[in-house]
C-alpha cells in the first residue's frame, strides 16, 4: 500500500470497508441498471412486487443467517418448508387458522432441533446431518400428502398477506419487523453476541463461560420454525400446499446470506447483509423476468452474479490486506 | 565446547544484513543483523519476542523480509518458499516439528523428495537414512517404518534433523531444541550438534536458556526487540550477567516487579485447594493450595500436564477424580462458567485459539467473560462500564480503539486485555497459563506489575510457565509437576534455574535413580536420599528407606532445615567417609553426583542404625555410573 493512511482511514474508505456498504452499492447498481433497461422497473407496482417476492426467501435466509453465523449450515430449509406447508395443509382441514399455522411452525422448530442437537451435542457434521434431514423432510412431505398438492385452504388464510397497512401488504411488513427483531437480537442480546463468538471461536466462547450447547441448538430450531412461517406466507397467496414447495430454497437462502457478507466458517456477517443479498437476488429475478429473460438462462444468470459478487470480494480484501 | 580448529578469518557461510519484517501492527525485526561461519555453533539469544524465530523463518524461506539483504555462500538469498531454502541448503528443525504424524520415519525424513517428479525407491531411502544415522552417532536409535505419531519429542527431532540431512543441508537452524527435552535427551543433542559442527555444517542454535547457550555454542548474536545489540561474541569472553544484559537491555532484577520474598509469610488463608485431580492420560495426581494474596508457579516441562491440570480444573477438559475447594468449601465445576461463577478466571495457554474471539471487538472480547456470568437477556455492558475504564487506565490499554480487531494489537496488548477480561469479573482465584508467551518485554514487566498488584489486593494467582527464570522472579512459590503428577511444593527463594530443571525431569529420567536409592536401601538396611544440598536446608528429590531402618523425615519434593533432618551433622560436613551424628548415633555418609558434563547433579547419601556397615563411596560412584548409562541407553530405545 502506498499510502500511509490504512491505521486511519478517510471517510470514503472506512465506509467503503464495510461490507455491506459495498453490497449496498452494488444492489443500487443492479437497481440503476435494470431501471435503464426496462422503464417499468422502478414503478410502484413493480417495487411492490420486489418486496412481496423478497418475503418467503427472506424469511428463510434470517434463520440461515443464524445457522451460518455459529459456523454451521442448514440444508434442510427447503425440504422443512415443504413438509410444514403438508402440515399446515393438513391441519387446516381440521383446525382453527392461527392454531394450524402453530402446528406447522412447531413441527419446523421440532426438525430443526433435531438437527441442532446432532450437530451441537452429538458433534456431527452440520452438513451431512442438514443434508439428511433434507432427504426425510421431503420425503414425509410426499408420504403426508399423498403425493399431490393439498387444496382447499381457506380462503381466510389469505388475508395474511392481503391485508395492508397504511397501504403496505402485511407480509412486507412482517419481513421488515422480523429483520429489524433479527438484528436487535443478534446485535444487543447476550444470545446474539454468544452466536457470533461460537462461530468465531467456539472454544474461547467455552472458556468464557458462554452456553455454547444452548446457542448452537437455537439457530436450527429458528431455521426450521422460520421455514415453515416462510412457507405458510406462500401458501397464503397460492391457497395450495404442494409436497415439491421450497425446492433448492436452501440454495437461495445461502446465496443472499453470502452475498450479504457472511462467512461460511462463521463469525462474521450480519442481518442487514442479508436484506440486501435477498433483495439482490430477487431483483436480478425480477429484472431478468422483465426483459424476457428465459427461465432456463436466469439460473446461470443468478449463479454468474453470486460468484463475481464474491470474487470481487475476494479481490477487494486482498488489495486491502498488502 | 569451543572450536579451536577454527581459523579467525573464516569466510561466514551466512550474512543476514538489517533485515526488517513487519507483522499488522508489530514491527518483529527492524535491523537484524547475522553473521554464520561453516564449522561453528552460533547462538542467536534473545528475550520471548525478541525476533529469533522470525529472522530463522526468514532465513529458512517460511516468510519473507520487507527490507534488508541475505547472503548465503557469497550469493544474494532471497528464498521464496522453505523449498527454494532447501535446495540451496538451508533447513530449520523448528520448535513444533513440520512432520507428517500418520506416515512412516523413513517417509518422514524424505518428505521433501516426495513432491519431486520420478520414481522412489524404498531400498535405497532405507540406505541412505541408515547411513545418515550413523552419520550422526545414532545407528539403529530411530525404528524406521514406525508412524511418526507414536514417536517421542526427541525421536521427532532426529528424524527432524535426518531429513534435513537427507537434503544435504549445510545451514541448519536449531529453534528452542531443547524445549520439551528431558536433561539426558538435551545431553544427545548437543553430541548430535558437536558432530555436525565437527562434519563443517554451520548451525544457528536458537535459545533462550543461557546454561545450554555456554555449553554448545562457539558464538552468540544477541537480539532485542527485532534489533541486533551484540554481534558475534566469542562465548566463551562471556558471562550470563553480559548476556542478559544485553538481551533485556537493563538488570534483570528490574523487569520482575520483585515480589519481595518476604511477603510470602502475609499470604492469607487457603482460597483454593486442590487434591488429587486426575484427567487421564495426561494428568494422574495433582494437588496443591492457592493462599489469598499469593502467586504460585506451576513449573515443569513442556508435557507435564501442567495446562492441562488447569484446564480440568476449569472444566476445560474433563476430569475423572479429584475435588476442587474454594474458601474450604468443595465447589462442582462441571462447565467453565461454574468456575466463573465461583469467582475463578483462567487465562488460557493459546492466546489465538483459546482466549480471542476475532471477529467482536476489542470492547466485545474485553467483556466476554463478563457476559458469559452475566443473566439477562441482554449484554449488561453499561454497568460495567465504570470498572472497565477503571482497568484501561490501570492497564495502560488505549481507549479509543474499543471498536477495532483485536487482532490488530500486539501480542503484548492483546494479553493485556485479555488479562483484563478476567479482572472485569473481579476474580478470588486468577490461572494464568504462559502469560508472556509472545510478549514484548516492556509489556511483560507490566503484566508482572499487574499480577503483583491483584496479589496485593488478596487475589490468588497461579502462573504456568516453562520459563523458569520468569517463575522465579515473579512467583513466591512454586509447585513443580512431572508426567501428570505434582512432585513438589517449594518456596521460591530456596530455588535456582538448575534445581528446577533437575525437579522438573521427567520421571522416566529419574527412575533409575529412584531403583538406585531403593537398591542401596535395601542391602545396606539404610535410609537412602538423594538431595540438593544447600548451606543450612537441602531439597529431597527421592528417598527410599529399608524395613527397619532409621525413618528420617525427607520426602521427595519437599525442602528442609538441616536441623530438621536428624542428620544435621553429616550434612554440615559433606563427607564421603561415615559421620556419626553426637546425639542419635546415625550413621551417614554421601557422595556428590555429576553428569557426563560435570552438572552438579546433587547428593546421593546412606544413613544407617548404629553399628550397621554402610559402602565405599566408589561403590555408590559405580552404581551411580552405571544408572548414567543406562540412561543413555534409555534414552536409545525411548
């Protein structure tokens, strides 16, 4: 480095070395530059429409926040939210709305803490134990559900979703205050500065009297119960459960919290970089969708951006370091 | 062991010239500078931090130099890579050995060939590392197709320094050889080193235990903090108070904020005590006793199972016997934040993977032992804040970087707050584990200031440390283990540097002399001891008595008045022909013991009824003989 000014940076570089001020930026950059493409981007409706696609990926990716940060993995989200959506199909047949919606984000919490305890007590690989749980999760989804997707939810249900305030859509602003009581957890609570020691160094964290068993469990059981709040707002709007819902959603979620900055050894990142690494992701859909983009190509198209996001990253800290 | 044979005007093999290397915030080496002639031992000296392991890997290609020029053999050396040093010949035998566990010694010492293109042929490696051995004096010492893992610390090292041979090294650097070594292990060593040096290998001999310093090198370089102070002076022109001086740059007496051994006798009641602790394999039998207002030393090897005893007292590692009493109250410390709660704080040995949390803060892993007791949903930082002021000032901490990385701190800084880390919850009971390790010496005449201080106000501090120049100077008592077991309970100011390293052996090392005390015991119907002598008290390293024989009160690992003996008349007049005490009519006579080296290795006597036959003292010099070379050959087959 030439310059001598790395012990005390200006104002532009110490804002340019957060993270998420770079994500940041570059989510304002897709957004200028599908604005430029297509003239219908920025229209309310359209921004709208962001925003309630961002809900069910954005819900789950707050819980993998949590697992990614203690330095673990969930891969089971997708397969869990499959299952509690048969769940919650199921109990609506014979419960109340609000009770049969508790019975499927229970019954995600319960998978969840049963990941959590192989993982935290017993010391199994996060991946391997996430990876079967995917496997079980979508497979009682197909056997509870008879192999096809379940009807008939009340049309009640819907008002979840459709209800607004102050012209906002209640499960907008769901996401937001899940995100704003997600960052006030991990930022201001004993629970959530214990989740970031654990995956930044689980063995000080011990020594220092943190509850490193208890903090290791909780971010699955959030994972799970999240998977099933994620998949009961789509539910919601389809007024269908389907045993194949949240196919590859595990997928997603790890790339907006990547994006957003985390590490996958845990440790660092954080909720607000998770908001713009879903809103990243749901607006490249979006604007790709937009222009017409086939489905096939927005695959490789998403891919693409997650690993140059990730590259220049890379680049960046490395320039940053010498 | 000086080199006659070596003309003055050598042409140095190795010139390292002001080379300089920065680390984030620490500058290591600033103007380094080294001069290494083919044929001789060169010591290169400095305090913890000084910046002798940093010029080795530079000059062994494991990192690179910011600025400065190296010269090997007349040529310019600017090794990239330990391979581009290997293939010019320069090889490090490091301090934790770069040896692959799972595969065979014969592997090991051609790891390097390995990655090199062709085909191997095992025969031929068997050759070659057969005759590397017998190169260095040691045929058949090492089983060539065991696995590296089951090897022991020495073993390691010969194949370390064989595989070095096996690329025809020429430099090779030694760093702290001699660190988990017992004496008759250190004692092959430096024969190994004197026939390299005879074969016209230069060899930088990393160190900084002065005994071992006179004893095998030719030359010292003296560093202190990343600078040369003293460059190639003949060690013999030397005395340890010049090279102390030069390696602290004052008189030591200064950086120990001298606990002043008479406050021993104000050390208050018993806040901790320990009996019997055992965490199999590594800790078998530990006990000792913390006074309010003292600091102890757990001395001993490298190995002994001293940071492991604390981490199970701790419940960093699990336990399986012992009880644990604070203020004479047996506490269950089944988690870590047991212990905390019960108001004890442990300072772990590895600062990077046990104590730093890298991604919070500086403020965050100030207050994460805090937050660990603290109950409550929240942090509780608030109302910490007061005492956490309190203790940057008290520390010399900065504070106006709580909210950087810790990891941009020095060594030194970094211990100081993780030292405040404990203070903040206001400990009766402080472990610290090597507290200095990695510390500049400014800072650690601090941290020794601090822990002064927390002893002062009634805190018990325990203080783990393999220097044991830094556990004399700054504990009031120290508690030596060996193989897992505490073996003795000593007042500092009766110790020196020699007794402790002859306390601390390993127990495999003094078996033999054990065997040899009961032997005698037994044909002579005698009381046999073996102790260190001193003008009016003695320290017991074993003791061994027949059926029937006269019971003096010594034990192993305990201090006595010569009054307090029963035998204060044969210990006054140190006489290998028999005394007999005036009033009890004991026999006793003693013979003093040295080793190969001429080290005082103490006093091995017999004491007997009246009327009893007691041996010659060549008798017992023959016995003592042969249990010296049976320990070499122990030291073989290990």
């Amino acid at each position: 480095m030439s310059d001598a000014s790395v012990n005390r940076p200006s104002g532009v570089r110490r804002l340019t070395r957060s993270l998420e001020v770079r994500m940041l930026g570059l989510a304002l950059l897709i957004a200028v530059g599908l604005s430029l493409l297509s003239p219908y981007f920025l229209t309310e409706n359209n921004i709208f429409n962001i925003l309630d696609q961002s809900v069910v990926i954005g819900i789950v990716a707050v819980g993998m926040t949590f697992v990614i940060l203690t330095g673990g993995i969930d891969l089971s989200v997708g397969s869990v939210a499959g299952l509690t959506g048969i769940v919650l199909g199921l109990a609506l047949q014979e419960l109340p709305i609000p009770v049969a919606i508790l019975v499927a984000v229970a019954s995600g919490a319960f998978i969840g803490l049963l990941s959590g305890v192989l993982v935290a007590f017993f010391g199994l690989a996060p991946f391997v134990v996430t990876l079967g749980m995917m496997a079980i999760a979508r497979s009682l989804a197909y056997i509870f559900s008879g192999q096809t997707a379940i009807s008939g939810i009340p049309d009640a249900l819907s008002g979840i979703v459709y209800t607004t305030v102050l012209g906002i859509p209640a499960n907008v602003i769901f996401l937001l205050l899940l995100y704003l009581a997600a960052w006030g957890y991990l930022t201001y609570t004993k629970g959530g500065r214990t989740i970031y020691a654990i995956g930044s160094n689980r063995e000080a964290a011990r020594a220092a009297g943190l509850n490193v068993m208890f903090y290791s469990i909780l971010p699955y059981v959030i994972s799970g119960a999240l998977a099933a709040v994620a998949i009961t707002f789509s539910i919601a709007q389809i007024l269908s459960a389907d045993p194949l819902a949240g196919n590859q959603m595990e997928l997603d979620a790890i790339a907006a919290v990547v994006i957003g900055g985390a590490s996958l050894a845990g440790g660092r990142g954080s909720i607000i970089g998770t908001l713009i690494g879903v809103l990243i992701m749901v607006m490249i859909r979006n604007g790709l969708n937009l222009l017409g983009v086939s489905p096939f190509w927005q695959g490789s198209a998403i891919g693409s951006i997650i690993i140059l996001a990730l590259l220049a990253e890379r680049l960046f800290n490395w320039r940053a370091s010498r | 062991m000086t080199n006659p044979a070596l003309p003055e005007d050598t042409p140095p093999a190795l010139v390292a010239r002001s080379v300089s290397k920065r680390f984030g915030s620490t500058q290591a080496l600033s103007d380094a500078s080294l001069e290494v002639r083919r044929g001789e031992v060169h010591g290169l000296l400095g305090a913890n931090g000084a910046g002798k392991s940093t010029l080795s890997r530079i000059i062994s290609g494991h990192v690179a130099r910011d600025s400065g020029a190296l010269e090997y053999r007349g040529k310019t050396l600017s090794p990239r890579s330990t391979r581009e040093a290997l293939d010019c010949g320069i090889a490090l035998v490091a301090q934790e050995t770069s040896l692959a566990p799972d595969l065979s010694v014969l592997e090991n010492i051609f790891l390097p060939e390995l990655g090199r293109s062709g085909r191997l042929s095992f025969p031929d490696m068997r050759r070659r590392a057969t005759a590397i051995l017998a190169r260095l004096g040691r045929d058949h010492a090492l089983p060539l197709d065991r696995e590296v893992r089951s090897l022991s610390a020495a073993q390691r090292q010969l194949v370390e320094i064989a595989k070095a041979l096996a690329l025809n090294a020429d430099l090779m650097i030694f760093d702290e050889p001699t660190a988990s070594l017992s004496p008759a292990e250190v004692e092959l060593l430096f024969e190994i080193i004197g026939r390299l040096r005879d074969a016209g290998h230069a060899l930088i001999f990393v160190s900084h235990r002065l005994e071992e310093v006179f004893s095998i090198t030719d030359r010292v370089t003296i560093l202190r903090e990343g600078r040369t102070v003293a460059a190639s002076l003949g060690t013999a022109s030397l005395t340890q108070a010049d090279i102390i001086r030069h390696m602290v740059g004052r008189e030591l007496g200064a950086i120990y904020a001298t606990p002043g051994l008479d406050r021993a006798v104000t050390a208050g009641a018993p806040v901790l005590e320990v009996e019997n602790l055992s965490a199999r394999p590594l800790v078998r039998d530990v006990s000792f006793t913390l006074r309010k207002g003292e600091i102890l030393g757990i001395g001993g090897l490298i190995g002994a199972g001293r940071s492991e005893a604390m981490e199970a007292i701790f419940a960093m590692r699990p336990r399986d016997g012992g009880t644990i009493r604070l203020n004479g109250r047996e506490i269950a410390i089944r988690r870590p934040i047991d212990a905390i709660r019960n108001g004890i704080g442990f300072v772990a040995e590895d600062r990077r993977a046990q104590n730093i949390v890298p991604d919070l803060n500086v403020r965050e892993n100030l207050m994460l032992a805090h937050l660990g007791r603290h109950r409550g949903f929240g942090l509780g930082y608030r109302q910490r804040q007061g005492r956490v002021a309190e203790l940057l000032s008290q520390l010399g901490l900065p504070t106006d970087r709580m909210d950087a990385s810790l990891l941009t701190f020095s060594g030194g800084m970094q211990q100081k707050v993780i030292i405040a880390r404990w203070l903040l919850i206001d400990p009766e009971v402080l472990i610290l584990d090597e507290p200095t390790k990695g510390v500049d010496i400014g800072t650690r005449s601090a941290i020794y200031r601090i822990l002064r201080d927390i002893a002062d106000q009634g805190v018990g501090v325990v203080v783990i440390s393999s220097d044991f120049e830094e556990l004399l100077g700054v504990t009031e008592r120290v508690v030596v283990m060996s193989d897992g077991m505490t073996i003795a309970d000593l007042p500092t100011a009766i110790l020196t540097e020699e007794k402790l390293t002859l306390l601390a052996a390993p127990r495999t090392s003094t078996r033999r002399n054990r065997a040899l005390l009961e032997a005698l015991a037994q044909e002579y119907d005698a009381f046999a001891w073996w102790a260190l002598l001193e003008d009016r008290s003695l320290i017991c390293l074993g003791a061994a008595a027949a059926v029937g024989a006269p019971a003096l009160d010594l034990r192993a690992g305990e201090a006595r008045e010569h009054g307090e003996t029963g035998i204060p008349a044969a210990l006054a007049a140190r006489s290998e022909g028999v005394v007999t005490e005036p009033e009890s009519g004991l026999r006793s006579m003693m013979v003093a013991l040295r080793n190969a080296r001429g080290h005082d290795l103490g006093w091995v006597g017999l004491t007997a009824a009246d009327g009893r036959p007691l041996p010659s003292a060549d008798r017992i010099r023959a016995l003592a003989r042969d249990w010296q070379t049976d320990t070499h050959a122990q030291g073989d087959a290990a």
